[in-house]
C-alpha cells in the first residue's frame, strides 16, 4: 500500500471495477465512466477494467467469463492500486442461482473478494425486499398454462429458482460488504436492505455542452410548446412498467414523452410501441450524453413507474435537470418523495395520472425542493465524498499495521 499520500497531497491509486462501460449502453457503466472523470478531476489516479466492448483502461471482464476473479487478482498484481472500487451488480459478474443447493450461488468475483490483499470498496446496485423480489421474479415471463402441453418446464424451474435463491442473493450482498472495508449505497433505503453502508448518492448533472433552454431543446425533438412534458426514458424492460402508459388518461395540460434503449447484454426488454396510446415515443434509441441531457432539458417532470427498483439514475438525472417525478409508491422514491422532490402512487394508470394532476397543482413547490436538492448531487461533491472515504480506510489501514506490529512483539508468558 503506497502510504505516502497520508504525509502529503498526493492521492491514493483507485482501480475502478465495472463490466459494463462506454461505449456500452447502460446506467451502471454510465455512472462508474461519469465518477472516474470526476476523481480525476480532483486529483487521483483512477484506472477502469471493464468488458472488452468497453473503453477501460483494461479489460477482459464478462457475466460470461468464470476466471474474472483471476483477471482481477493478476491485475491488482500488476497496476498495484490503494484501493479496488467495485461497481456491484450481481448480473454483472455471472451470477448463477442454483436452483438444487441455493448456497452455491455465486458470482465470478467471489474468490476475488476471498484472496485480494487490498482494501476494496464495493457500492451497491441490486438489492430487494422479498416482497419486491417476487415481483422481479413475476416479470421474467407470465406463468400461463398451455391447455395442451401444459406449463413449461423450463419457466417453472425459472420460477423455482428464483423464489429458493432470494436469501443466496441477499447473502451474496452481506458477504460483499463484511469483506469491504466500506460500502456505499446511494439511499437509506437500500443502505437498510443489504444491512449497511455509507450512503453517497448518485452523482448527475446537465451535460455541459448542452445548456439550452426549454423552448431549443423542445425544437430539436419536435415537442409541443404549450404543455408540460413528463418524460419517460431508460430501458424498456418489464420491471421498468411502462405498461401502465398503454391505458393512462393523459391529464389537460400534459404530454407524455418517451424514449427507449437497449443495453449491450442482450436482456430482453420490450418491444410495445406507445404512439397509438396518445403518447409521444420518440424511439430514437440510446441518446448521448449530449442529447439525452438536452431531452431533460425539455422535460418538467419525468415518470417513473416502476415494479421493482433498487435505485434509479433516470430519477437522478431528472432531479439534476431540475424535474421532480412522479413515481410508483416503492421504499426508494419513497425516500426522496420525503425530501419533497417528487410524488408517489400506487403504479396503475388512474394513480399516475392523478400524480400528474396533483404535480400541476403544486409545481412551483416540488421545483423549488429539487433546485435546492441538485447541489447535492453534482459530480464534484460526489467525487468529494469518495475522496473522504479513501482517505478514512486508508488512514484506518495505516493505523492497524503499527497496532499489530506492537502486538507480536509483546512478549507472551
């Protein structure tokens, strides 16, 4: 461990773990690419391993590859890091749910935790609630019985699976932190599930390159002038819940605006096209950071109506554009709701629409809590923030090696 920075300016060595990675299309890559620039910005060394479809600094990680831990344990070898930050996402790292012994379940990284000798930081992407984790068991595929062949064997093992693993992939977590000298969580809320850690939110902000105003941005997508616009974006997955704007009652005064992607694993997501519905869908696919900010840019509210959620950059990104949200009623947005920054319903068509009506009445209110709540999300906080827990583990570190130094050479009786 190179100690030198406790005496001194320099910054500790960051090696930064995540599969996914730009160019790659998905949030998790997103945000790790978006920190990386932000710790850089304040001075450290950060170095990025990722998927070879990604622009890391290394590569040679996938959900597919079983020697990911190897992978690592060379790497650390090699580039020598204060610190290894892992970007924790189970699916990320293979993760195998044994639907016979449930306490095989494992991801490819898990050895990895075992044997690295260097403080590792892991922040948390995945977590539920049984409750939720039924619901994200309920969204594979619909459980429908063919009269004349029956059910599918290969859905119901899927069913199966999942329902006997819930506590191997909560497990799975736990491990992850008691073997991590920190945890970070971007709320409460999920700080609670996994049974700990130190909660940084997630960092976002406009693209620099994009600063217009409402009426540009709205003219380069072709939207309405006069209404406000909630905005729907991300993956259309099943557990995003989009299928609730199929059957929605737009409110006077709004439009709904969405725009869909995939992400480079191959999950599948939907297909549903929501323009016959009196929706405004784009379908323009995955946007640039650029254009993607310039289509919040355009936004008043954005619409969240998820099944399950353990996070959502959608929802930070929105309130970093200063848009409050309207949301289904889960422990997550609950939390920000609290904060005044959005609404949440119970997810059905009525209820959205209605959160729409009550978001009107009352705009001015949740967009003064949002403007007042984007500060503390900025990159350079959030890069601040990491800084500090760096500095704490290693400082913890450097303190522990004297201490049992002094204690072997106590003499024994």
């Amino acid at each position: 461990m190179n100690k030198l920075f406790l005496n001194s300016n320099l910054l500790p060595k960051i090696l930064m773990v995540c599969t996914e990675y730009p160019p790659m299309q998905g949030g998790i890559g997103r945000y790790t690419h978006s920190l990386a620039i932000a710790l850089r910005k304040i001075g450290y060394d950060v170095q990025t391993v990722s998927n070879k479809m990604g622009n890391g600094d290394f590569s040679g990680l996938s959900p597919s590859h079983t020697d990911d831990s190897q992978i690592l344990l060379q790497l650390v070898d090699k580039t020598k890091p204060d610190i290894v930050h892992v970007q924790y996402e189970q699916g990320m790292y293979g993760l195998v749910l044994n639907g016979l012994r449930p306490t095989k379940t494992q991801t490819n990284i898990d050895s990895f935790y075992d044997k690295c000798k260097t403080p590792i930081v892991t922040t948390f992407h995945s977590g539920y609630t049984f409750k939720q984790w039924l619901k994200l068991v309920q969204s594979l595929k619909p459980l429908k019985p063919n009269f004349e062949k029956g059910f599918s064997s290969n859905i119901v093992a899927k069913y199966w699976t999942s329902l006997l693993n819930y506590y191997s992939f909560h497990n799975l977590n736990k491990e992850k932190l008691a073997k991590s000298k920190m945890g970070i969580v971007f709320s409460d809320y999920l700080s609670k599930i996994i049974g700990g850690g130190k909660v940084i939110f997630h960092g976002a902000e406009p693209n620099s390159s994009s600063s217009r105003g409402k009426e540009v941005a709205r003219k380069m997508f072709n939207l309405p002038k006069g209404d406000r616009i909630a905005l729907a974006v991300g993956f259309m997955t099943s557990t995003k819940g989009w299928d609730i704007l199929e059957e929605i009652d737009v409110p006077t005064g709004w439009s709904i605006v969405t725009n869909s992607s995939h992400n480079d694993f191959g999950q599948k997501y939907s297909n549903r096209t929501l323009a016959k519905h009196g929706i405004i869908d784009l379908q323009l696919n995955f946007l640039s950071e650029e254009y993607l900010s310039i289509l919040f840019s355009s936004a008043d509210a954005v619409l969240l109506p998820y099944k399950v959620c353990s996070g959502s950059g959608v929802m930070f990104d929105a309130l970093a554009h200063g848009l409050p949200f309207v949301a289904t009623n889960l422990g997550f947005f609950k939390e920000f709701a609290n904060k005044g920054l959005g609404i949440t319903v119970d997810r059905n068509s009525n209820s959205f629409a209605k959160g729409l009506e009550e978001l009107g009445m009352h705009y001015d209110i949740y967009k003064h809590a949002v403007d007042k709540f984007r500060s503390n999300i900025c990159w350079t906080k959030i890069a601040e923030e990491h800084s500090n827990a760096y500095k704490e583990i290693l400082e913890r570190e450097a303190s522990i090696i004297p201490a049992l130094a002094n204690k072997q050479r106590l003499p024994h009786n």
